[in-house]
C-alpha cells in the first residue's frame, strides 16, 4: 500500500508540538511513547493498512473467551520452539546472495560464526530464512497464546494509557484509533513473545531493531533477558526512534529500548550519543560486521555505471527519475548504463522491474551491494547507508534533493560531506564528468571500523 510521503521532521515537530514531555504515554512498567509515535505518524501518512476497523480493546473476560476460541481453531499450529542456548539470534527479511547461489543473512552471519554452535539458536521472524533457521514465527500471527496474569496487567495498562490520551484531547478521533490500533498490535506482539520466550529462556537476544518490536523488547525486559540491536543502516539525527530530545528523557527512562546497540563505527556512537535514550540503549562500536564487506573483496575494474539505490515506499519519485534517467539523459551518454539497487524490503519490485530496458537494469534484491559500488562510477539517491558503504570505493555520490521527501535527510548528507547535491532535471553523468574529484571529509575507517568481535559482550 502506498503512503503519503511526508517528511520525518515534519511528523517529529508536530509530536513535539503536542507531547512536550511525554508523560501521558507513562504506566506501571513502561512508556508508551513510541507506540504513540507509530500511530501518529500513520494517521499522517494516511497508513490505511495499519488501522483496525473496530475497537480493539473490549473487556479482559471477552479477550479471554476469543483467545480460547481462536486457540482451538488454530490449534495445529507448530509453535513450540527448543529451549534456547544462551543467545538467540533473531533474523529479519535481509538477505545477500554469494556468488556461489548460497543466501545468507548479511547482519548476523559473521556474528554467529564468532559464537560456539553449542552457544545460540537462531530464529527466523519473517519466512525469510524458515528453512535454515532453529524455529520460525513465520505462522505465528494466528495464535493466541494462553492468557495470563502479566497479560492482563499489561492489557490494563495499555487501555489506561490510551484513556488518559482519550481525555487529554490531543489526538484527532482519527488518530487516536491509529494510536489505539498501534496499541493493540504492541499487545498481540507481547503476549506471544513472552510466551515463546518464557519456553527458549535465553539469557540474551541479538538482533532487535527497536522500534517495531517493542513487543519484543517489553517481553524480555520483563523476563529479565538482556537485548542487544545491531546496527542495519543509517542512523541519523533526524530519525523519528534515535537521537531523541532532551525533553523526553525521564519518558524515555521506562521506553522499550534493547540494553545495547553494537553500531559499525565511532561516526555513528557521536551520533547517537546526541541523544536522550543513548543512557538508556548504551551505544557500543564493534566494527563492520555486516558480511557484505567481506565477499569478494578482490578489485573490480570501473565501469560507465550510475548505481541508483533506492528507499523503500519512494517507488514514484524513483520511477520518475529513471525514466528521465532513460529517456533524456542515457541517449546522450550511449556508453553509460543506469544499475537499480532496491532497499532490501521494497515491496514494489516489479514496477521497478517494468523500467528495465537495454540502459537500465534492475538488480535482484539480494544482489552483493559491495560488488556493485566496486564497478560504479556514480552513486544517486536521497539518503542511505549505501552513500557511507561508497566511501573509498571510488564512487562519486549525489543526493537528489528536489524529489519533496527527505529533504531534510538529503540536506545533511550535504552538509556532512557525503554526498553532492542533485536537481531532478541534472544531467548527472556530465556534472560528474566536468567534476569527478571524489568528496573527501570522511573516511571509511570513521564509519566502518574493523570487526571486533572481542568487543562483543554476550552476557548480562
């Protein structure tokens, strides 16, 4: 489903303007402040898939009742995992294909090579890897573990909280019921991880971005489990989950937030460090331990290719540019090909698909992104992870700053040096061809720090 673009500032200057200390979001265990985040950001971008058409929040007896009838019909459902070693590791969506066919997980596979087998079990949360992994959730979104003492306790608590926002009257009725929606799939998400987690008892977990796994993060924090994310991509201090302000701090304090986030380098600890919730996800440089940087990492000769890698949710404004890319640039610059990296959870791949021509190639999605920056000459895009990955690659990157999205991320990957600004309507083989002097105020080692896995503290 396509959202209405709006820009992360935006939504964040309009939280702020209503929530100036987020104590309405405060119960018995936890603060609810991101979950609130989530709904008003989808009232927003008008997230239709993400409200639910009644409300959610009925009598503690009458949830009881559905869970048991839904438990009955989903009955054969296999949920159970094995009890887990000391670590679990959980694995998302993202996937790297070697050259050998092989796919792997780019984020936790060298990792779990530094780890005894004997040590940690490996989940998988999306279908990605249901094969290979030790357990799958994949069918879990049908089951309704047992109810509980500490379910209803934090049941309570939600209906609570969204009553006191009810009341507070800052929240249209609109947006309340994508808050109270938020609210709702937070519940559901808790209930079933601290049923699975009480099974797999580990002693720590790996692998948690934070925001939109709350449930998650609340289900060991109340299991005494300590939780570790791992860096996936960029971080910046415009982002709506990091580097918040100093205002929200002592909310901040009981938000859901792993223990630790093991970050690629010291660029991104000065980032994070800007921010009122790094006392409370303590920030920790490990190194480069995406897998990516270590596939063949022998040289590739350059080659006339303008390397586009695009965000997800932006397939309209990308769309566009390829096509001006294709049809009025390209022409002029025969010997020039345009490489279409997608992020690695576009959900829009065959309209991309549908703009390839004999100029323009759309890569696989677990294509090596590495091996594609080795050959290119010219890097586009608005923000990304992939312009720090470019860095003493030999790759000259732009950021296109008129495409009304982001601007405010394009904007500081100006400013920092990374990135060189690009109209829409530029030409951008010629400017890099009347100036193909590489930007240099970063190096690679500033971001991407060796991999130190003596630096990794599993235990608690």
């Amino acid at each position: 489903m396509a959202y209405r673009p709006i820009d992360f500032n935006i939504i964040q200057k309009e939280f702020e303007s209503r929530f100036p200390n987020g104590t309405l979001f405060e119960g018995k265990n936890f603060n609810y402040i991101k979950l609130v985040q989530h709904g008003l950001s989808y009232a927003m971008t008008d997230a239709q898939d993400k409200l639910l058409k009644k409300n959610p929040f009925e009598s503690w007896s009458l949830f009881k009742l559905k869970s048991r009838i839904n438990s009955f019909r989903n009955r054969k459902i296999e949920f159970i995992p094995q009890k887990s070693e000391s670590i679990l590791f959980l694995e998302g969506r993202r996937k790297l294909k070697l050259p050998t066919g092989e796919e792997i997980s780019p984020i936790t596979h060298l990792l779990r090579e530094t780890v005894l087998s004997t040590e940690y079990s490996w989940w998988d949360t999306t279908g990605a890897f249901e094969r290979e992994a030790d357990f799958s959730l994949k069918q879990m979104s049908n089951w309704f573990p047992p109810t509980n003492e500490i379910q209803r306790e934090i049941y309570d608590e939600l209906k609570g909280v969204l009553r006191g926002l009810k009341n507070s009257k800052t929240l249209s009725r609109l947006e309340f019921r994508y808050v109270e929606s938020a609210f709702y799939v937070f519940f559901r998400s808790f209930s079933r991880w601290y049923a699975l987690l009480s099974i797999a008892k580990p002693k720590t977990l790996v692998g948690i971005t934070h925001y939109h796994n709350e449930g998650c993060l609340a289900a060991a924090k109340i299991l005494g489990i300590k939780t570790v994310e791992l860096q996936h991509g960029l971080i910046s201090r415009h982002d709506l989950y990091y580097v918040y302000p100093e205002m929200y701090r002592t909310a901040l304090a009981k938000g859901m937030f792993p223990n630790e986030i093991w970050l690629f380098g010291n660029f991104w600890m000065d980032v994070l460090q800007r921010g009122a919730e790094s006392e409370f996800m303590k920030p920790l440089v490990v190194g480069d331990f995406t897998t990516d940087s270590a596939v063949n990492p022998e040289k590739i000769q350059k080659e006339n290719r303008v390397l586009l890698c695009a965000q997800k949710n932006l397939s309209e404004p990308y769309i566009q540019w390829i096509r001006y890319m294709r049809d009025q640039v390209l022409p002029n610059h025969p010997d020039w090909k345009l490489i279409v990296k997608l992020h690695p959870l576009e959900s829009e791949e065959k309209k991309y698909l549908g703009e390839a021509s004999d100029c323009v190639e759309v890569l696989p999605i677990s294509s090596s992104l590495n091996e594609e920056l080795k050959r290119a000459k010219i890097q586009v895009s608005i923000y990304s992870t992939t312009f720090y990955d470019a860095l003493g690659m030999g790759v000259k990157n732009y950021s296109l700053n008129e495409i009304g999205f982001s601007s405010n991320y394009a904007t500081e990957m100006v400013e920092l040096g990374v990135a060189e600004s690009l109209k829409n309507s530029e030409d951008v083989i010629a400017k890099f061809e009347r100036s193909p002097e590489m930007l240099d105020y970063l190096t690679r080692h500033d971001v991407f720090s060796s991999f130190q896995p003596r630096t990794m503290n599993f235990s608690t």
